[in-house]
C-alpha cells in the first residue's frame, strides 16, 4: 500500500498517473443497504447448515439433551464469543493492511458497526487479502477449533460464531465482486462505507476508460509496473 499524503477533495482527483473510475458506497443508495441485510440474511442461513453439519460430523457435539438447560451464564458466553469473533474480525483487516505496509485505524459507526480502515490505497490484489482475511482465517480457525475441542459444549460455541463471522462478511465479499472487475494494476482506497478505485491515465487524451468494460482500456493498454 501506498499512503496518499493529499486528501481526495473529489472525483477524479489523484496524484501520478492515475484517475478515480469508481465511487462506490453501501449507503450511496437505500436498496444497497436492504439488499446487504438480505444478502447477510441468506449467508446466516447457508452457513448456519454449513457450521452445523461440521459440529456433529467433524466437531461430535453432544446430543441435544445436555443443552436442555440453558443458564443465563451460557447466553453471556455465547454473546461475549460473538462480540469476541466480530472485534477479531476487524482486528485481522487492520494486521493484513499493516503487513502490506498501511496504517490501518478502528472505530465504530453510529449504527454499532465496528469496522478497520486506512487511508492507504492498495493494489486491487492486496486490497481483495485484506477483505476476504478475517473469513478466511477465522473460518479456518473455527473448524480446526471444533475438531480439537470434540465432544464438547464448546464446539457449538464455535459454530455460532462460525456463522455470524462468515455472515458478517458480507460487505466483505460485496466490496470483493467489484473489485475483480477491474484490472490487478488498479488501486483501491477503503473507506468507511465503501472505497474508491483508480485506474492509470491513456498515454493519450484519445484512449478511454471503459466503464462498463473495466478490465480493458481502448486503444493501448499502459499500467504503471507494479512494486
């Protein structure tokens, strides 16, 4: 990543050799945000069945009879593991941006949602690590975790926060989808709700981005190398 020292006052705006082709925010438009839900939604469901047939085929959670009582004890672990997995969710976005040399900041917005940023912009294939790490790895980390802890209550545990740290990530893999449609020479800059996409400038004033095509540019093609 590279820090960009002079604040982006408005589109289009950017030092070198690169323009901005893309603004883009979850909150720019109000379907955006219901369609996120929805999608976040879908994503409970299909990894609820995901994570459960991993408790009792890799993780043998015990039969439902030693869940029959449900103290208040029990409902707080299950919050404080899902507090827990959303916080290290955010946590590994900030470590994956400062091993690719950003600095990466945390705060929470006014709708209770933790989220890690950084005024940084990254090559298309660093920024796409740093969305997708926290799914990964604490996915990863859920299922070795239920097969090590076998046989136990916590293994549902893991499987809740399982669930809600892949359907939390559905931003995540929004913000990826777009990504990809642009070319690896592109830079992306995160923002609170969204981020920014820069694509190099034509050597000519004749050449022209592609918007509904972004992954080409008529007439030559002419990236900065990459570093």
């Amino acid at each position: 990543m590279k820090t960009i020292n002079d604040q982006i006052s408005n589109s289009g705006t950017l030092t070198h050799d690169y323009q901005e082709v893309l603004y883009w925010t979850i909150t720019g438009k109000p379907m955006r945000v219901i369609a996120m839900n929805i999608l976040a939604a879908i994503l409970f469901v299909i990894f609820g069945f995901i994570f459960s047939w991993l408790a009792f085929s890799l993780g043998k959670l015990p039969s439902a009879g030693e869940f029959r009582i449900i103290s208040l004890g029990m409902i707080g672990l299950v919050f404080a593991g899902v507090l827990l997995t959303l916080g290290l969710h955010e946590l590994i976005h900030g470590v994956t941006m400062r091993m690719f040399g950003a600095k990466s900041k945390y705060a929470i917005i006014w709708q209770g949602m933790l989220y890690a940023t950084s005024p940084s912009y990254a090559r298309r294939n660093n920024y796409v690590l740093v969305a997708l790490a926290p799914f990964v790895s604490l996915s990863v980390f859920f299922v070795l975790a239920m097969w090590l802890l076998q046989g136990t209550l916590w293994v549902a545990l893991l499987g809740i926060c399982g669930i809600f740290n892949a359907a939390g990530a559905i931003r995540d893999m929004w913000i990826t989808t777009i990504v990809l449609r642009y070319p690896a020479a592109a830079y992306v800059i995160d923002e609170r709700d969204g981020m920014r996409v820069f694509l190099p400038k034509p050597r000519t004033t004749h050449q022209q981005v592609d918007v509904e095509n972004p992954t080409t540019i008529e007439g030559e093609k002419s990236y900065v190398s990459n570093w």
